[in-house]
C-alpha cells in the first residue's frame, strides 16, 4: 500500500482526489495540505511514498514545496497535478524536482498512469511534453549537447546518470545497485562536476534531456 499525500488549496479538489484513491488497492490517502508550511510539516511527520502537488496553492507556488522538500533531503517522487497549460510549466516541475507533471483536462486515467509511474521510478511527461523539451533542446541556440562530458564518467556513474534522467531517486537507485544512499550522493556530485553543472537542478535536466536524446 503506498501512502499518498495530497496538497492543494482546494478542499473538494483534495475530496475528489481522495475519492479516487480509494477506488485503487495499492494507493491510500495518508495526509492533506493546502499550503506550503503545511505541505511541508505533513512530509516530515508522514513520510508519504509520493505526494500529488498542485502548482497554484492560495498565494504560493507549489514548486516552492517541491524544492524545499528536496533541499530538506525528501525523497519521495512527486507528482504536479495543474491546471496550467504543461508547455511552460512542465519542464519547471522537473527543474524543481518534481518526477511527473499531468494537467487536470487529461482525466482519471491519466493521472493514476503517472502515480504509478512515478511511483515506479519513472519521469512521467506527456508524450507532446516530452517531444517538446526535446526539439527545444535540440534547437537552442548554443546549447551544449549533455553528451560532451559523457564519456569521462565511470561506467557506474553513467548508470546513475541514466536513472536520474528517469526519475529515479536516490533510494531507489541504491536499492536498484545495493549500494547505499551516501554513495549515491558521492556518485552524483562526480557526475556533476564532471558535467559542469551548476546545481543539482541543473544537474537533473541534463539527465533528462540525455535519456531523451539516446531515445530518439
């Protein structure tokens, strides 16, 4: 049974949510929230296996508990669940640190496909989002192709590299090599160096777009 956190500002959003869940028999409601602060206290207390975000939360910005969350060391996959229109705010979503992103037109379906997905380790984008990131990618102007510091990384680190562009996080990719977390960390800021990333943020976008381009 995987324990899901719902944050949004919308009561009945959250009801309809919940409803939904309950009609599934490995997912199961495990916290609510309507704010960030609140977001936030529920992650650390409860410890969901994923949370369904909502980007617009009363005067805040859902991605704000996204990165907290990640700078506070919370693992867990999340997934945005919006009404904004996925051609801007997607790619966000995952500079953020979220795995997944469905805009709340693509229905019920839609949605527990991504749940599961995410929940699998797996980056969940519509197949028009993922073309998209990836012609952007390809036609920026000067962009350096994520590949020029490919070759220096280890053969593990290449792996690691490669579950990052996935979605996977850091627990899973431990338990995917049964190695511990630490080492993942250590594998992730040589991979980072050697890439020249800024951030970890940064850091992860290269990861995605070089998925996508060895998926082409």
């Amino acid at each position: 049974m995987f324990r899901v956190l719902l944050v949004d500002d919308h009561a009945v959003v959250r009801h309809g949510l919940a409803a939904l869940l309950a009609g599934e028999p490995d997912l199961a409601v495990c916290g609510e929230a309507g704010t960030v602060a609140e977001a936030l206290a529920a992650a650390d207390s409860l410890r969901p296996d994923v949370a369904i975000v909502d980007i617009t939360l009363k005067d805040e910005n859902g991605l704000d508990f996204v990165r907290e969350a990640r700078r506070r060391g919370l693992v867990f996959p999340m997934l945005v669940l919006s009404m904004h229109d996925e051609a801007t705010h997607a790619e966000k979503a995952l500079r953020a640190g979220a795995q997944g992103y469905v805009m709340k037109e693509q229905g019920d379906e839609c949605l527990l496909a991504a749940l599961h997905a995410v929940l699998k380790g797996e980056t969940y984008l519509s197949d028009a989002a993922r073309a998209r990131m990836l012609q952007d990618y390809l036609h920026k102007d000067g962009a350096a192709k994520p590949e020029t510091g490919i070759e220096s990384l280890t053969d593990r680190e290449r792996e690691i590299f490669e579950c990052l562009g996935r979605g996977m996080t850091t627990r899973r990719i431990a338990e995917k090599y049964s190695i511990s977390e630490r080492t993942v960390e250590v594998h992730r800021a040589h991979i980072k160096r050697k890439l020249g990333c800024e951030d970890a943020a940064q850091l992860l976008r290269e990861a995605v777009r070089w998925v996508e381009d060895q998926s082409a």
